[in-house]
C-alpha cells in the first residue's frame, strides 16, 4: 500500500506536498524501493517543479520505516 496525502487545494498556497512510505513489514527499511515509488508518483504528478524533500527513518524492532515528503509547486517545471 502507497502512503501517498496531497495537501491541500487551497489557492493561497502555492506549495504542495505528499508523504510516501513503503508497506509496514518486511521490505519497509528498502530505501531504493522507496526512492522508486516516489519517483512513480512524481511522474503521476506530471510536470512539476520539486522545491524540497525530506527523509526520515524511524528505528524499530525489526526494519526501519522510511518516510519520504515532497514538496512541490503545481506549475511546470523552470527549464
């Protein structure tokens, strides 16, 4: 299951973010499987602009869960 929360629409902001983790259990500490369904998500997205994004691991008794937030901006990309 893909953790995956828009922010909000509201048009006073321009700066948008999701949240993504890998599935609790086995396989949650994969970092590169993760990295990929961002990248899956971002593409989803369509052409964006990635203005920050942050990584987080939290220890547990078994893996870590990683969490990856994104924060971008709806209008296309600067190029």
């Amino acid at each position: 299951m893909t953790d995956v929360r828009p922010s909000s629409a509201d048009p006073g902001w321009t700066i948008r973010h999701f949240s993504q983790s890998n599935p609790s259990g086995r396989g949650s500490g994969d970092v590169a499987a993760l990295l990929r369904r961002v990248a899956d998500t971002l593409d989803s997205l369509g052409d964006v602009q990635v203005e920050d994004l942050t990584f987080k691991s939290n220890v547990t008794a078994a893996e870590d869960e990683l969490t990856i937030t994104v924060y971008y901006d709806a209008e296309p990309r600067r190029r």
